[in-house]
C-alpha cells in the first residue's frame, strides 16, 4: 500500500535534506561535537562560531539583530519564557495581560496559570472571520497592562491577524506586545525591522528545520523576562542549559533556505490550496472556516456538512490530515478555536485542516481533493453523522 500524501504541514514539517547534512556535522567525534560553552579550546571554539553562525542566519530571516535571538526548545517554551517572564519582570501586582480565546494552548495555559496566581487576565473574542482587530487591543489596554500576546497566525484555521496594526497600537500605548509565529515564520516574509514587536516565539519544526529547537526574540531596549530555566547563565541569562550545537545549527539551515525560498513557496502552495478547494466545488455543504483572504498560502480548515471529521479522517486512507492543532488532536471535545468563530458542535466536529508544504508535488492537490470528494460521498451515503 502506497504512503499517503501528507497534508498536515501545520503539525510538522520533515527535516529538509540540507538541514540534515549541516546536522550530521555536529554530531561525532570527527565533526563538530563540542560544548559551544567549552572556552579552553578549538572544540567547543568552533561550536560556539556554528551557534553563532546560526544565529545571524535566523536574525536575517526576520529582519533583526542576532543579539536579539535566545535559543530555546521551541514555541512552547518561548511563549512560557514571554510571559510568565515578562509578568515577572514587570513587577506590577497583580499584572494585567491581554490575549485572545484561539491562540496556542502554550500561550492560553501559560495565561490561565497566572490568573491562578491573581493576575487579570483580557481575553479578546475573535471576528467571525477569526481575527483579532488592532481596535480590540486598544480597547483592552489599562494602565496596568503588562503584556499583550497575539499570535501572527492561527494554527488551526491559518488566519493571520494585522500584527503590524497591533504593533503600532502597542509601541502608541507603551505596552510590550508578544507574538506566537511559530506557523508564520518560513511560511511568509516576517521583518521586525519594519513592524516593532517585543518578543516573538519560533519554533524550527515548522518551517523544516528539526524539532525540540526554537528561539524567542527579544528586542532591544525592550524589558528583559525574567527566565524560567536557572542555571549556567546560558543565552544572555535569559535560558540556561548546554546548547544543542546540531539543532541550533539545523535551524539555521533551515532559516537560511527559508529567506530564500519563501516567496517562491508561497506562491507555489497558494496555488496548490486553491486547485484543492476548486476540486472540492462539486460537493455541497462545504465551508471554508476563517478568513478567506487573511490566511497562510498552504493552509485551509474546512467544515463538512452531515459528516463526522474523525470519520473523514480515518477513512480517507490516500492522505495524511488533522482535525486541528496536534497539541488538541487527542480531545473529544470540539476544537475551541472553532466554537469561538461560533461553529455549531456538529460543523465544529466536522471540520478538517489541510495544510500543503515543500515536499507536496503538483499533482497531489487534484488527488486529495479525488479521495475526499470520495469519502465525503460514500459517508453522507451511508448517513454517517
């Protein structure tokens, strides 16, 4: 049996065979295995030049400063060192921090367990089109507004939110603002050179690069978190905890390839979608969920009339999907994102995310779309609801 197509890029992305070779360098004894923290010789001399490298390679990608670049784990743990590090370094008791209902469960649980310790908290209600206004920002702001954090684009429903409008109301108020970009990143040109955010969270798996790597951006001049790692003073103070020179490295790669690429690729996975969606046109009972004009090239989340998306999924055997974020995938119940665009449970349970990527060829579009007018068909058939 042939491997499906995969369709689930907003999940993961497989590690692009450049990235590869520049980690296989860092990995045994006849490459360049060393401690970048190792000051005494040309082992960890020439780890600590690759991180930095690397560092230089990301920083171009967006359109910032290498020293502004702190490694991490990943999106998750940059949205945690954010916030929790900010509400911290703020000082302000109890601090007030403005989000929104449909951001990452990194940035929503992070939030929801300051408020356990007394903080208010703003949770700003998406437009029907799952978007967050630069409006609704300013009106949220207080005089103890510590923290604003709105992600650059959505991870379930691909929207992407007016962060420049958000930036300049937050840089007019005087208010840090942090961006999850974990899925904008790579995908479409990010420059904070041009658009002033405080902090911004990365993550490498989304864009190529290997995972259990990431970075959050901090701009300079802006309030330094405090951090949640304590240890060796590692990355300016900021993340203690020995550098992992391969990964470090493969994100680089990965960053590097991506300034490149980008546009091209969104270009070319704009496409892709839109022949995907055209095809589906024979079907009824089928809507588009979010935005339709603010949204990533490679990504559509789609709602199913009179079918149960966990079946669609399970039976479309041709292609690989999700029902939403990998970190929700798992829950019986309807993805939050949904129900805050006011999806009924039934259109909630049955939609499906498709997201195209690098490795997608160009005739994968008219076959996903062949295996799910089929399944849609022999379901509503069936009547199974």
């Amino acid at each position: 049996m042939p491997e499906p197509i995969y369709l689930d890029y907003a999940a993961t992305t497989p590690v692009d065979p450049r990235v590869l070779e520049k980690m296989r360098a860092c990995l045994l004894a006849e490459g360049n295995f060393g401690n970048p923290a190792s000051s005494t010789h040309i082992f960890g001399w020439r780890a600590s030049e690759s991180v930095e490298e690397a560092r230089v390679e990301l920083a171009e990608l967006i359109g910032a400063d290498a020293r502004e670049i702190v490694w991490t784990s990943g999106a998750t743990e940059s949205d945690n060192l954010a916030i929790k590090g900010m509400v911290e370094a703020n000082g302000k008791l109890p601090a007030h921090i403005i989000t929104s209902r449909i951001e990452h469960k990194a940035v929503i649980d992070s939030c929801k367990h300051l408020e356990s310790l007394g903080h208010r908290v703003t949770w700003l209600a998406p437009d029907a089109d799952g978007l967050i206004s630069a409006d609704a920002v300013d009106s949220a702001i207080g005089e103890d507004t510590a923290l604003v954090s709105i992600m650059s684009a959505n991870n379930e429903i691909g929207t992407v939110n007016d962060i420049s409008g958000i930036a300049e109301v937050c840089e007019r108020r005087d208010v840090p603002l942090h961006v999850d970009a974990a899925q904008m990143v790579g995908k479409l040109p990010t420059d904070l050179a041009a658009v002033k955010v405080d902090l911004m969270s990365i993550s490498a798996h989304k864009f190529y690069g290997p995972k259990g790597i990431g970075a959050l951006y901090v701009r300079r001049g802006t309030t330094k978190p405090h951090p949640q790692i304590h240890g060796g003073g590692h990355e300016f103070g900021l993340r203690s905890g020995t550098l992992a020179t391969h990964q470090i490295v493969g994100m680089g790669e990965a960053a590097r390839i991506a300034r490149i690429e980008t546009s091209g690729e969104a270009v070319r996975l704009k496409n892709l979608r839109d022949e995907f969606l055209q095809r589906l046109l024979v079907l009824d009972g089928v809507r588009i969920n979010g935005s339709e004009q603010h949204r990533l090239p490679g990504l559509v989340n789609i709602a199913f009339e009179q079918v149960d998306g966990e079946t669609l999924i399970n039976a479309m055997t041709g292609i690989a999907v999700s029902n939403g974020s990998a970190c929700t995938s798992a829950s019986v119940e309807p993805s939050y994102v949904l129900s805050e665009l006011g999806l009924a449970d039934e259109l909630a349970f049955g939609s499906v995310r498709f997201s195209f990527g690098r490795f997608n060829q160009a005739g994968d579009a008219a076959l996903a779309a062949e295996e799910v007018i089929r399944v849609v068909r022999t379901l509503r058939g069936a009547g199974n609801l």
